[in-house]
C-alpha cells in the first residue's frame, strides 16, 4: 500500500470517528497520528518540529488558564443576571440581550467557554420565569459562533488562521471581520424578536422574582476580580499591539496567564488551576496538526490546491465564493476545527499558484472568506461546532436536552443568512477590487 493511501485511509477513519462521535475526539485524533508515525509516513521530529502548531496550542492554554480564574470571581454570572434585570423581565428581550451578551464575550473568550459560563444563569433565569431553556440555548450557541468569528482569539478557527499567518494580527481580524459579524448579529438578533415576541409570555409573579435577584452577590471575590480585569486588559491590549510591540499572541496569552497566577493563586492552589485546561483539546489539536501534515508530506494537499486552482480558473473572486461557501456548509457537518486545518495548506498552495504575495489583499481575501465559512458554518448543525455540543450536552443535563432536528430548524437558516451576508461582504470589500 502507497504512503498516500495509508494517510488518507487514516485520515478518513479518524474523520468518521470524529463526525459520529462514536470515541473521544481527542484519542480518536492522538491514535490516528501515532498511526502515521508508526507506518512510517512521518518520522516523530518532523511531526513534532514542522507539523504541530505550537503557537495555537500555547495560545489556547495561557486563554484557558486566565478564563479559569477570572470565572472564580462570579463576573460573568453577575452580566448575566444583570442583563436580564435590565431587559425588565421581558423573556424575548433577554432572549436577545443574552444573545448579545453571549457575542460579546466569544469575540474575546472561547466560545466553548463562554457558553459554559452563560448556560447555568440561563437555566435559572428560564426555571424561573417558567419558559421553555431551548430557544435560549440554540440562541446562546449560534451567537457564541457569531461572536466568536471577530476575533484571533474568539473562536478556534481563527486561532489556527492567525497561526497560520504570521502578517494577520489581532487588529487584522477586528478590522476585517468585526464590521460583517456586527451586522449579521444585527439582522439574527431582529428575526428572533420577530419570531418569539408573541410567543412568549410570562407571570408578572415570575417577572418580580427575577427582578429580586442582587446581582452583585454573585461577586464572590472582589480582590480577584480587580487583578483578574488588570490582567486581561494588559492581555487584550497586548494583542491589539501585536504589530507594534511584536511579539506573539501566544506569549502575551501565555505572559497574561502566568502573571495573574503569581498575583493571585497560592502555591498550593497552582495545579488545582492547570485542572482549567481542556486537555482533551489540545490533544487533539496536536494530534490533528500531525494528521495533517501526513497529507502535506504525501502531496495530498497540494494536489487538492492544484484541482481547487484548475476550478477557479485562477480568479481570485470565484475562489473567494468557493471557499466561503464550501467552508460554510462542510462546516456544518464537520467540527470547523479539523475542516480549517486541512484546508490552509491547500490554500496557501493554492495562493502560491496564483502568483500571489502571502502578505497581499488578494490573498487576504481568501483567509477571510475561510474564516467567516468556517466559524459561521458551524451554526448549520448541531455537530458543527464545538460549542454547540457542549451546549446541548448541558441542556441533556438539566433534562431539557433538544434535538439534531430542532437546532438544525433555527441553525440552518441562520448559517445561510450569515453566509449570503458575508457573500455581499466579501465582494464589496475586496473583491470588487480585482475584477
């Protein structure tokens, strides 16, 4: 059997793995990449030196770490509760303020983990307004994605991008992205009030309850809270400066981290706050840069990038749409996150037989046409992207678990409307420019 065989075999196994959810994701992907050692298509230092991404992997744990202990302070369910007071008890306005608010935070924070944060306040505010969780957490997860799309650090996509792309700095994604994520927010957020502004009503009894609730007692460490908000400003401006200050994202996550763990966790304390990592996710991070790369050291990729090339006929324009959308509803199917491993080198193989520069606006295009594809995708299922499992795993939780079915009625439709927004987007921006 030819080494190209054996990768793409392996690949594909640990794909189907991956969709049905049948194993762990993380040891589906660590056994498909000792697998490719084994057999001999990779030899252990060049899967270790060139094909794991050791910048995304540090990045994600230093934000994993710094979310961990800012969640200690009980700040993200003060703005929870603290939203939904503000909305006046109106179940569809906190519907869409929490949808909002579930943005905001994914533009800077994991989606994975601001759903985390988010869910169990929406689940008492639900029980007790007396109103069905479910159009909230659909809402929740979808917006998550939204949000998430923003940023360099929003949304595990983007990470791998900006990995990918040394030129693309935290500034590069809020200046490019931000203005299309706003208006799509914009126009979901509007059909959901359209939608469940007549049907959903609540007990003025049940509306006085909420309203009783301090939001201020859900503050449990005020000393933490004033370190931890230091410290994530001086992260967050460390990443807008990227450009002037250079240096990494990944060490001014990892910087941020270590900071607020000497300021603010005892010695004793330290390992219990490593136990805020999602091992299984940056286990499979690595061991899906080591699939990956399999498939570039075979030619695989650059095989795919030469047919995508001969499709496109060399336009970028054409490229561009191709992308956006083939990202967009594959997306929808697969985790976004092995989806957009694979295709940047194919792109980056692909925009080196355009005759592009690496740095330039039409390559640019294309990085911004696979991110909003890739993160805004996800929304079409319930499988199409991190968040979202996890969401409907708590949901199943608190026994009021929904349906492949039911998010795909509400997710689908905003997929599409997000991508035909992002479509208009593209073209206006950039496009327009090399016809």
């Amino acid at each position: 059997m030819s080494p190209t065989v054996i990768a793409v075999t392996v690949f594909l196994i640990v794909y189907a793995f991956i969709i049905t959810e049948k194993l762990n994701r993380a040891v589906v992907a660590l056994l498909g990449a000792s697998a490719v050692i084994v057999l001999g298509i990779l030899d252990t230092e060049k899967a270790f030196h060139e094909y794991i991404d050791w910048e995304t992997i540090i990045l994600l744990i230093g934000m994993m770490i710094l979310v961990g202990i800012i969640n200690k302070t009980g700040i993200f369910q003060y703005l929870a509760v603290k939203t939904a007071k503000l909305s006046g008890g109106n179940p569809v306005r906190i519907l869409v303020m929490l949808s909002a608010l579930t943005a905001l935070l994914s533009a800077f924070l994991d989606n994975v983990t601001t759903v985390l944060l988010i869910v169990p306040v929406t689940f008492s505010i639900t029980r007790m307004l007396k109103v069905d969780a479910i159009p909230f957490l659909i809402m929740e997860a979808v917006a998550s994605n939204i949000g998430g799309t923003a940023t360099l650090i929003g949304d595990p996509p983007n990470i791998i991008i900006g990995s990918a792309n040394k030129h693309l700095t935290f500034n590069d994604f809020l200046l490019n992205l931000a203005p299309v994520v706003i208006v799509i927010m914009a126009v979901v957020l509007f059909l959901v009030y359209l939608i469940y502004r007549r049907r959903m009503k609540v007990d003025q009894a049940m509306v006085n309850e909420l309203m009783k609730l301090d939001e201020k007692a859900y503050i449990t460490d005020q000393k933490l809270l004033t370190k931890s908000l230091i410290v994530l400003g001086l992260t967050i401006l460390g990443f807008v400066l990227h450009s002037v200050i250079h240096i990494e994202a990944a060490v001014v996550a990892m910087t941020g981290a270590t900071l607020l763990l000497l300021i603010s966790v005892k010695d004793e304390e330290v390992e219990k706050v490593f136990e805020y990592v999602e091992w299984p996710t940056i286990f499979f991070f690595a061991g899906l840069f080591v699939l990956v790369g399999s498939l570039q050291e075979v030619g695989v990729i650059k095989l795919l990038a030469s047919e995508l090339l001969r499709v496109t006929g060399g336009d970028v324009s054409v490229a561009s749409v191709l992308i956006l959308w083939v990202s967009g509803i594959a997306s929808a199917f697969i985790d976004n996150i092995p989806f957009v491993a694979t295709m940047i080198p194919l792109i980056q193989d692909m925009i080196a037989g355009l005759g592009f520069a690496i740095d330039g606006p039409q390559a640019d295009a294309l990085w911004w046409s696979l991110s909003l594809g890739a993160c805004l995708g996800g929304n079409g299922t319930i499988i199409g992207a991190s968040a979202n499992v996890v969401v409907a795993g708590l949901a199943a939780r608190e026994k009021q678990g929904f349906s492949f079915w039911q998010f795909l009625k509400m997710g689908m439709p905003i997929m599409l409307l997000s991508l035909a927004i992002s479509h208009l987007y593209i073209y206006l921006r950039y496009l327009i420019h090399f016809q």
